[in-house]
C-alpha cells in the first residue's frame, strides 16, 4: 500500500511557516533592536536562522524528511529518493506554508499582516550568489546524505546557512518557496516582487549545476545512507529510492 501523504505535507507546511517566520521575524527584530548598524542586523538574523533550522530540521525531519525547499525537493526526485507525486504535494505546502509564516511574523511584530516587500535585490551579483548558494546548501545535504551521514545534516545545514548570509551578497535565500514568502514583508528580511522571479531562477539554476556534481564526488549512495536530512518515520519498503535525500 501507499504511504500516507498527510502528515508528511503538514509537516512540510508548519515548517516552512516556522523556518519564514524565523527568518523574517528575526530581522524584523534585528531592525528594531539595533536600528542604526546593518552589520549587527545581519550577524543577529544569520545567527537566529542557523540555530533555528537546525531545530526546525530535528522537528520534522522523521515525518517529511525536513525539505522546507522545493529545490531539495527537486534534487531528491531526482536521485530518486522522492515520489514525482510526492515532489508535486511538497512544493504547494512548502510555499503556502513560507507565505503564512511571513504574514506571522508580521503580526508577531505588530505590523500590517501583509506588506508588499518593496527591497529592490535584483542585480548580477545577487544572481550570482544564489546561484553559489544554493549549489552549496545542495552539496552540504546530499553529500551527507549519498554518504551515510545524515545525521549530521540538521546541524552542517544550519552553519551553512549561517555563514551564507555572510559571504553571499544575497544573505542566502537558496529557496524558491522562502523567496516567495520575503516578498509579503517589507522588512529587513523582504524582497521586492519583480526581484523574486531573478532569484527563483538563479536557484534553479543551481540545480543544474549540483546534480552533476554530486554524481561525479558521490555516483552512488552509501549502502548506509537515508534518504532525508533524518530518516522518516513512514517509509514503504518499495519507495526509499536511491538514498538520495
């Protein structure tokens, strides 16, 4: 029989919320708090979101495989670790699930429940770093995970993501769904709308570029690896596909 779908697409749609209302109501906070240095309001919404993830993933890493990203989803379809179908359900939660964590960080901080982003992010450089950043957040899970290491996944994944809002133009976004989410928050953390579609391309461009890679430093799976950033909990014996993520 099937498994079921249910609490794997609620899974993935409370932790998108949580992850974008992570991240936006931290820089929401960190805007407040220090008004007048970005620097601390980046290293204050980097460190928020590192550490937040990392739990988010321990979360709802048994129940969905902790994706929170359509192009995680995306990857491990590929590799085989996730149904095509399944790939179809998790991207609809994931961005409903970004787009209601904006509007709650929003209310969290007392502001209007959706404001249109009007932060202008679309430039080469930006691109560019979307591009490195995502190809690197691919590397980082589906390394661990082809090589039977995913339980290091929730805390390697969340230092990743911490230390590319530094060293990316971009801060990092390297998620079509949170991308999606920023633009309902003028805040720190926002997006204008006509910048979204640039970075949501630049990400699945990034999917071209790791999947070769990743078949080239791991051609096969570890005969020990699972195919999520922690094992789920309702694998069918027919469906754990390649070990892929």
């Amino acid at each position: 029989m099937p498994r079921p779908v249910s609490r794997p697409l609620v899974a993935e749609f409370l932790g998108s919320l949580l992850l974008a209302a992570l991240v936006i109501g931290s820089g929401i906070a960190a805007q407040r708090l220090s008004p007048d240095d970005v620097g601390l309001q980046l290293l204050e919404n980097a460190a928020a979101t590192g550490v937040g993830l990392y739990a988010l993933i321990l979360i709802f890493g048994p129940v969905s495989g902790a994706h929170f990203n359509p192009v995680v989803s995306l990857v491990d379809a590929i590799f085989g670790g996730l149904t095509w179908r399944r790939f179809a359900l998790y991207v609809p939660a994931q961005v409903a699930g970004c787009v209601a964590g904006a509007v709650l960080a929003n209310v969290l901080f007392d502001s209007a429940p959706v404001s249109i982003s009007t932060t202008d992010r679309a430039t080469w450089p930006h691109g560019a770093s979307e591009v490195v950043a995502t190809v690197g957040l691919l590397l980082v899970i589906f390394s661990l995970t082809r090589s039977g290491r995913a339980e290091h996944a929730p805390a390697a994944v969340g230092a990743y993501i911490g230390a590319a809002y530094w060293f990316t133009s971009s801060t990092s976004f390297a998620n079509p769904a949170i991308t999606v989410g920023r633009v309902f928050s003028d805040s720190f953390a926002g997006i204008a709308p006509a910048s979204a579609p640039a970075y949501i391309a630049a990400q699945l461009v990034a999917v071209a570029v790791a999947v070769p890679l990743l078949h080239v430093l791991y051609p096969k799976p570890s005969t020990h690896a699972e195919d999520a950033v922690l094992p789920r909990t309702d694998h069918h014996p027919t469906q754990t596909g390649g070990g892929a993520r």
